[in-house]
C-alpha cells in the first residue's frame, strides 16, 4: 500500500461543486472515488456493480461533513432483474478487504451502479437500506452509467431524502489508485468528457510529485559530499598534527645533539651571511698605499702568503730597479731602507711569532688536548673544531673510544 493522506481533511483546498450546496449535509467525494464510480459499468452477464462508500465523518456547529475517500465492490451480491442480496459470506470478504486495502476507514453509505438507461429507483433498494445502512447520515449512490445520471440520497431523523449537490475535492489518494490497479481486470466504459480542471490538477501534482523526488535526491547528494569533505579534512588534519608533532621530536633531538659552542658558530656564520647582504651599516672605506697585509709565518714563506697585488708590486719595483742606473738605485735603496725597515719590523715580528708554532705544530703533527665540559658530545666537538662529521671516527682511534656516545665530563680527549 502507498503512503496514507489525511483522512479528514477540514477544509480541502482544490474543490469542484457539483449541483447546489445542501444546507443540511456537507458531502466530500474524492476525485478518484467519483472516476471510479462513474466509469464502472456491469459486464459478463452482470445487471449490477454494488459495492461499499468508504471514508469518515465530522460534526461541526451540528452539520454532517462527510468525506469519500474509497469504494470497495462487494462479490456475489446481485441476482436476476437488478436485485441485491447481501450475504454473510460476502460481508465477511469486504471487511476483509476494507483492513487490507482501506484501513482505519469506516462504512458511510454503499453505491450502487448499472447500465445506461436503467431505471435505478432508490424505492426498489430501501429495504436492503434500512437494514444494512439504518444509521443516520448513511448514503446511497445510485449511477446509470457513464451517460446517464447520479443521485445520492441519505438517511436523517426526518427521513430518507435526495441531496442538493456535493463536492469534488482534490488529493493524493494512493489507497484509491492502488485498488483501482488492482482492479484493472473489470472492464470500464472510458468516458469521453475532458475536464481541464482535472487534468491541470493532476499534472501540477505529477510536476510536484518530479519536483519533490529531485529535490530529495539532491539534498541526499549533497550530503554525502558534506560527509566526504569532512571526513577529507579530518584525515588531513591529522595527518598535519602528527608531521608537527614529528618536526618538533626531531627539533629537540637536533638541539641536544648540537653544542652551545658550535650553535656560536652558526650564529656567527648567520651574521656573516647578513653582512653580505647588504643589512650591516658598517660603512668601509679603502685607502691607496703601499703596505699589504701579510700572514707569512717566516721569510721562506713570505712570497706565498703575500697578496697577488702586492707580489705583482714587488717585481715592478724589482724590474725597475734593475733598469735604473746603479748611481739611482743605490740612491734609492739608501732613501726607502731605513723607512721600511721601520715600518715592516714590529708587524713582521708579531705576525711571525705566533704563525711559527702553528707550523711548527702542524709540522710535528703531534696532537691537542680537548677537556670534556658538562653537556658536551663527541658530535658538537666535531662541528665546533672541525665544522665537519668526517673526523669522528679518527678521534675515536686516537682516544680507544669504542662508543662515540660515552664520553664524560672532565674526561680529556686528543684531537688530530
């Protein structure tokens, strides 16, 4: 079964008034209920097609509003010459039916329906009336088929009479549509009338109905991208927590390995790069003259220590002297000997002290004593000394060191 309408709608919407309102009942049939009904027409041997008018009913301000919203043929209750003959075999099978195919709806009335230019007087049917349908406000629908007339009468406490008109409402009765595709077998007359009300009206529902169904499967659409974007940005956030966390072990781990002495150094390094830059503000000014910085450490080694510019001056003055006459030149020699004597003595000196017992170290190659501070390592030693790993392993040979990591404070180490 299909999804259940309101089965009392207070006020419907979209109505249609057939004949005159009546004053004293309010009557509702569903536009289903009335295609169905009008389109039934006995076939097989069959005089009649009698069946069940299913819905409910209100009171409001003591007026009788009644709603239509089913009709359930009844089997095996006509007989010859248009009589009904209701059976309890046959109510046993419609109550049956009524709680499959139109459940929590009540009995309102029955219908009855036969051929075009049949003479279906409610007199003939008004005993079956009384006893089946007694009740007040109970109807009874009689049809001629396609082209000829309907009347609905019904039972009140004056009495059995016909009503004025009634009213066609609108809605989404699937229980009707259901029952009516399950009745595809009995043969109906197609009538040839075309309501335009009936038809826009079921194609504005046919357009919601698409509208709806898309409208939900793009909301389910968009759903599930929220849900993959969400679950997307929480696996990269997790991914970017544990590579910040990664970066900050390997930090640490850089930290403890690298000494104060040799983080000076790169600080230093640091510094210098800035310099060369452009961001120092130390402004140098260069001054022409003839005296060159030297870092010779003896006379032997003076002429590979000494700038190219000041070699290249040597030998100008060289070769100049040797083209000047020896009157000349011992002029000269007698002229700059004593200033230059004066100028390169006490920097020639200082230079050459310190210089000779750095060579003369490097030239016995004997090595240094390094005393271990607190909080060094063997790495930081490494950079600070030699700003390379490469020595590592000679200094381990040198001190017998089987494990580069197990060095203590106050321990004394050789350096190459």
């Amino acid at each position: 079964m299909g999804e259940l309408y309101n089965p009392f709608p207070k006020l419907p919407k979209n109505i249609r008034q057939i004949g005159e309102r009546d004053q004293i009942v309010k009557l509702y049939v569903e536009d289903y209920v009335n295609t169905y009904l009008k389109r039934l027409y006995p076939a097989g041997g069959q005089e009649l097609r009698v069946g069940l008018l299913l819905g409910g009913m209100e009171f409001n301000d003591g007026t009788p509003y009644i709603f239509i919203d089913g009709a359930l043929e009844m089997e095996d209750v006509t007989d010859a010459g248009r009589r009904v003959m209701f059976s309890e075999l046959a109510w046993k099978r419609a109550y049956r039916n009524m709680e499959q195919l139109f459940p929590k709806r009540t009995i309102q009335g029955w219908f009855i329906c036969g051929r075009p230019g049949d003479d279906l007087s409610p007199i003939n049917y008004w005993k079956q009336h009384i006893q089946y349908f007694g009740e007040p406000n109970k109807l009874m629908y009689l049809s001629n088929g396609t082209d000829g007339e309907e009347n609905i009468y019904i039972t009140s406490e004056d009495g059995f009479y016909k009503l004025q008109g009634y009213s066609i409402y609108y809605e989404r009765n699937q229980m009707m549509q259901d029952y009516m595709v399950l009745r595809k077998d009995v043969k109906r007359i197609e009538t040839d009338t075309n309501d335009k009300v009936i038809e826009e009206f079921r194609k504005r529902m046919d357009e919601h109905k698409v509208e709806v169904t898309d409208r939900h499967q793009t909301v389910g659409l968009l759903r599930g991208m929220c849900m993959a974007m969400s679950v997307v940005i929480l696996a990269g956030g997790i991914v970017m927590f544990n590579n910040y966390e990664r970066m900050r072990d390997m930090e640490s781990v850089i930290a403890s390995a690298i000494p104060a002495k040799a983080e000076q150094i790169l600080i230093g390094k640091k510094g210098l790069e800035k310099e060369s830059k452009g961001e120092s503000k130390v402004v140098v000014e260069e001054a022409e003259g003839g005296v060159y910085p030297t870092t010779a450490v003896n006379k032997e080694t003076m002429s590979e220590t000494m700038p190219r510019g000041a070699q290249g001056d040597t030998m100008a003055e060289s070769k100049a002297a040797e083209t000047l006459p020896p009157a000349t030149q011992s002029a000269k020699e007698t002229a700059t000997q004593p200033a230059k004597e004066t100028a390169t003595q006490p920097a020639t000196e200082a230079a050459t002290q310190p210089a000779s017992q750095e060579t003369e170290a490097a030239v016995s190659g004997d090595p240094r004593v390094h005393v271990v501070q607190e909080g060094e390592t063997l790495y930081g030693i490494c950079i600070a000394e030699y700003q390379t790993m490469n020595k590592m392993k000679e200094i381990c040979e040198l001190n017998g060191l089987d494990d580069e990591n197990k060095i203590v404070a106050g321990q004394k180490l050789l350096l190459p």
